[in-house]
C-alpha cells in the first residue's frame, strides 16, 4: 500500500513547470488539477477510484487521467468531495 501524505497545513503544488494549471480542488485527502489545455491530473488517496484512474490506487505523484484525453473531452472545471471527484466537460 502506498504512504499518502496528510498536509494539515497549505502547501505548494509540487508539478511540472509545463503545466499551466488553471483550477485547483482538495477533497480529504486528494487533490485535483485542471490545466488550461483541460487535462485533468489527480493524486493522493485512490481507495475509491476517486482519481480517476480506472483503480483503487492512492499516489503521491500528480497523474493525467487519460480515460479523458482517450475520450477527447476537455476537463472546464473539478470539484473534490470527501472520497469523489467531479467534473464539468
């Protein structure tokens, strides 16, 4: 099982400098992005399937959801429930 870290305290988004991100949500314990190509990248505690992923893995690690760039839809906005995560195409 994978160590996910619990950030009690803000902290920065550690992501590549390539992505230009354009919203930011938090649930309990993951954390989506949107970048301003509409990719969405997602992390944390996958239990589940909250990331997005197609599993029930947790990461540390920001990971492109890639069911919706295979789809060619474009993410406008992410919203984070406590074990969900939302989106509008």
């Amino acid at each position: 099982a994978a160590f996910i870290s619990i950030q009690a305290f803000p902290a920065l988004l550690d992501l590549s400098q390539d992505l230009e991100v354009s919203t930011v949500s938090c649930g309990s314990r993951h954390t989506a992005v949107v970048t301003r190509g509409g990719e969405l990248y997602t992390w944390g505690w996958g239990k589940y399937g909250q990331l997005g992923h197609g599993n029930n893995i947790s990461s540390d690690q920001a990971r492109r959801v890639e069911h919706l760039v295979a789809e060619g839809l474009r993410v406008e906005e992410v919203v984070c429930g406590p074990w969900t995560t939302y989106i509008r195409v």
